[in-house]
C-alpha cells in the first residue's frame, strides 16, 4: 500500500499542468429552482422558498431550510421591489462578465439587495456608481424573446 503521510508537503515536488479543459455537464435546479426561474422568465415573478417553521424566505430557492433543516414546501412571490444593503463599485471592465451577461457602461455597482419579502440577498448591478444604502431598487427586465430561465433575465436593478 502507497501513502503520502510522510511526504514533505514542498512545492518542488509536485507536478502541475496548466491549460484548458472542456467537461461537460447537465445541471438539475430541482423542483423549487426550476420553477422559480421558469417565474422569472415567463411571468418577470421572483418566487422565493418559504420555511414553515422558521418563517424565512429564501431567493433563490432551495429546497431546504438553513437555519433549521425543515423541508420548504411553498414558493412565495418576493420583490420584485428590494433595498441596497452592501455594495461596491466597478471601474473596470471584466472580460468573464461579458460572457454571460451585457455589460453595463464603467463604472456601475454591483450589490447586495434584499427583495421585499425575502430573508436572503441577492448580488446584481446598478447601473452608475451614484448608490448608497438604503436605496430602494426594481428590476429592468430583458425582453421577452431574450430570457432564458436565468436570474440574468434581470438585466440590471435601478433606482426607484
């Protein structure tokens, strides 16, 4: 039998190959998730998991509950209203962002929201760096053709 328990831990021998690889995959939401993006984009809705004992909502959805381990069984609508808790500002632009998402002019926020009704946060963008706490935010959805079922069928949160 082979083990490494007495092997000195040093960089000089490890081996390491740096490059690209292409693993692909199929990612199941579940029921919870699944439904509250099919939500978001055919009805522009923000459902969120509700726990029954402890009364916190959740958004994203999961399936259970963190604080006390009960199984969610009821989406609740949140938002689509929230409030600006944290945020930073961006003055860059990010190559790996445009990959998934338009990107917004430099500078613009990224920040934390709690949607009316939710217990959790969410992290989007504000256009602009003219954000401060408290700032109540809604939603600018894409277009009815371009959502795909993603939370980035919000484009971006702006100032009410």
């Amino acid at each position: 039998m082979y083990t490494t328990d007495k092997l000195p831990l040093d960089q000089k021998d490890c081996f390491g190959k740096r490059g690209l690889m292409s693993i692909p995959y199929r990612y199941f939401a579940g029921v919870f998730l699944s439904r509250a993006l099919i939500a978001l984009r055919d009805e522009k809705k923000i459902l969120g998991a509700r726990c029954e004992k402890c009364d916190k909502v959740y958004f994203p959805p999961r399936s259970r509950c963190e604080r006390d381990f009960s199984k969610m069984t009821e989406l609740v609508e949140v938002g689509p209203e929230g409030t600006v808790e944290e945020f930073t500002v961006v003055n860059y632009e990010e190559e790996y962002f445009k990959k998934f998402c338009p990107m917004l002019d430099i500078p613009y926020t990224m920040a934390l929201i709690r949607l009316d009704g939710a217990s959790t946060k969410i992290l989007h963008r504000i256009p602009g760096d003219k954000v401060k706490r408290g700032d109540r935010v809604r939603p600018k959805w894409l277009d009815d053709d371009q959502r795909e079922a993603m939370i980035t069928d919000i484009e971006y949160f702006e100032k009410v």
